[in-house]
C-alpha cells in the first residue's frame, strides 16, 4: 500500500502571521524574538556570576513563561568558492593564482570534514485567550456570541497584551547587556521554511523562498 505524505502545514500550529505576530490554530498569539549573544566563556568568574543572576532575576520577574530554543543551520560556502574561483581567474599574477587555488582546495577539504553551523537563539513570548465554561456544558470562548466590532475590540487587547509582554522581556535582555529584536513577518516566514526544509536550504545555499 502507498505511503501518502501529509503536507507540511499539517505539522504547523501556526494558522497565519501577520504584523510580527504569529496567530496559532487554537486562537493563542505568539511572538518570536532573535536574541543576540554573549562570549560567557571569556567573561570572569565574578561576571559570570553576576550575568547569571542577572537572566535568574529576570525571569522571576515575568509571570507568564516564555520558551527559549536555538536554531541551528548548516552553512553554504558554495557562493563564497565560486566567488573566490571569479578572483582567481582574473587575477594576472602566477603566484597569487596558485595561492588562491591552494586556499580554495583547503576550504573545500575543512569544510568537508568540519561543517560550518550558524547558531541563532530565540525566545518565543506567548499570549493565550481566555476561555471560560458555561452551564451548558463544553468550553466557549469568550468571544463567542459577541458582535464583531466586539470582537475586534478583544482582538486588539489581545495585541496590546502580547506588545507589553514583548516590551518586558526585550527590557529584561537590556539590563543583562543582550539585545533582542522581534521577527517581522518575512523573518518568520524564512524561518519556519528553514526548520521545515532544511535540506532544501543545503541544496539552494541562501536562495530563500519568501511568501506573502
């Protein structure tokens, strides 16, 4: 019997992303943030210290949880090589000629026994709507049976209440000397086909296909 392979949107709880916001299947609002890092291993002892309790008093300062991951991607030299390969060919002197063909055979060589991986941290700041349950029986949420101007009104809440989580952790980054900034929708959109199509991206280097 044949195998059928389910589309990749079936594994995405994601239903659409606009404005910076990613808006789940199950009605929850999620915003992703690239975080720029830190050297720890070069600070001192009491630096470390200090760092770790800085991001330690900081979390206890949130009362919603946020998710911490790290992407990581297999780079392509293959646009680098090719255009070192264009700087050889017109380069007119013999000797740098040959010292660039010698570099370009070691980059192959280490890059075929050593991958070359980027490593990119994130931190997801969720928002969830509440629900409530009626005497009926079941669970509705609340913006059930409300006119759409209402709707709009809750909806528009929802935003402001993720924008002011958003800003708390951003804040929290500053005062441990990180700094993070929140993925437009193009950012996350190359982002989730990264995750999803990895092999894709070896294949194609950095030739991103970007939907609207």
């Amino acid at each position: 019997m044949a195998e059928t392979s389910l589309p990749t949107q079936k594994f995405v709880d994601v239903k659409s992303i606009k404005d910076g916001i990613l808006y789940l299947k199950n009605g929850g609002l999620r915003q992703l943030l690239i975080v720029g890092g830190i050297n720890f291993d070069l600070k001192s002892e009491e630096e470390q210290n200090l760092i770790l309790s800085s991001f330690q008093n900081f979390l206890n300062t949130l009362d919603f949880s946020v998710q911490f991951f790290i992407h990581s991607r297999k780079i392509n030299i293959d646009e680098y090589l090719e255009m070192l390969g264009k700087r050889k060919t017109e380069e007119t002197n013999e000797l740098l000629r040959i010292q660039i063909e010698d570099y370009i055979s070691f980059i192959r060589s280490f890059v075929a026994e050593n991958p070359i991986i980027s490593k990119t941290f994130f931190t997801v700041v969720p928002y969830d709507p509440v629900f409530m349950s009626n005497k009926t029986g079941g669970i509705f949420s609340l913006f059930q049976k409300k006119t759409d101007g209402t709707k709009q009104l809750e909806a528009q809440k929802q935003i402001e209440q993720l924008s002011h989580r958003v800003n708390q952790v951003i804040s929290g980054f500053q005062q441990i000397g990180l700094r993070a900034t929140a993925l437009n929708d193009e950012e996350l959109i190359e982002l989730f086909y990264n995750m999803y199509n990895p092999q894709l991206i070896e294949k194609k280097g950095l030739e991103i296909a970007k939907q609207k």
